[in-house]
C-alpha cells in the first residue's frame, strides 16, 4: 500500500477574510472562490492547500469542533531575504492582522516572525540569514 501526501487543510469560520488574508501572501486565490464552502489552492510542487468552512466540514462530521490550547499546525511562507520577513510581518500588521511573535534572527539560521490567519493558525514567515563571510 502506498500514500502520497495531496494537500494541507484548514478548517475556516469566514471563507472570504481567509482566503484575502492568504492572498496577501502570494497564493493565487480567484475572488469568486470566496463564497464557495470549499476551495483547493494549487502549491507548488503538486501540493494544495484546501479551506472547508466550518458547515462544510460538520456535514459529514457533525462532532467537530475547533482545537483548543493552542495551535495545531503551523504553514511557512519564505520570504527572499531578512528585510523581506520584516516587510510582510508589518504589512500585514498594517492591514490588522494578528502578529503574534514579531521578527528575530533564531538559532537555525532564519530571520523568523509568527502572525496568525484570521482562524488563529500560526502562519511563520522566514528568510535565510545573510551568512558572514
């Protein structure tokens, strides 16, 4: 038996604020997707990343209901360079979203900051750091 990794999904109370949030960060997203109870982005790779409303995901699991405690999952966007994750970190602050951890240089060798999508999933945006000669 053998499986392959297809997609990445996430569960959204507003389909429109999501998607307009990602779309700040590069993902291609038509507009008329905003009204649909499920959409599917084409990632690189063969990748997607799909968004199911919160109806959507109760018709066929009328159990669920959303992690508490934290978050669960974690998407990256990289950015070109370090002044590129400072630039969308304040962007999107800009635009009201949540920054949760603003931009450091970590350990592992990334300029590194957290903002979260309208849902409260960490979303990090990260960039190698310049090395010194």
């Amino acid at each position: 038996m053998e499986a392959r990794l297809l997609f990445f999904g996430l569960v959204v109370e507003d389909m429109a604020r999501s998607l307009a949030f990602y779309r700040h960060l590069g993902l291609d997203i038509p507009k008329s997707a905003d009204e649909a109870p499920h959409v599917d982005v084409d990632l690189p790779g063969g990748l997607k990343l799909a968004f199911d409303t919160v109806d959507t995901v109760k018709s066929f699991d009328p159990d669920w209901s959303p992690p508490k405690g934290g978050h669960r999952v974690a998407i990256a966007f990289g950015c070109p360079d370090p002044a590129g994750v400072d630039a969308v970190y304040a962007k999107l602050g800009e635009l009201g979203y949540e920054q949760y951890k603003e931009p450091w240089d970590a350990f592992w060798g990334q300029r590194y900051a957290i903002v979260f999508d309208p849902d409260g999933n960490h979303v990090e945006l990260c960039a190698p750091l310049e090395k010194s000669s």
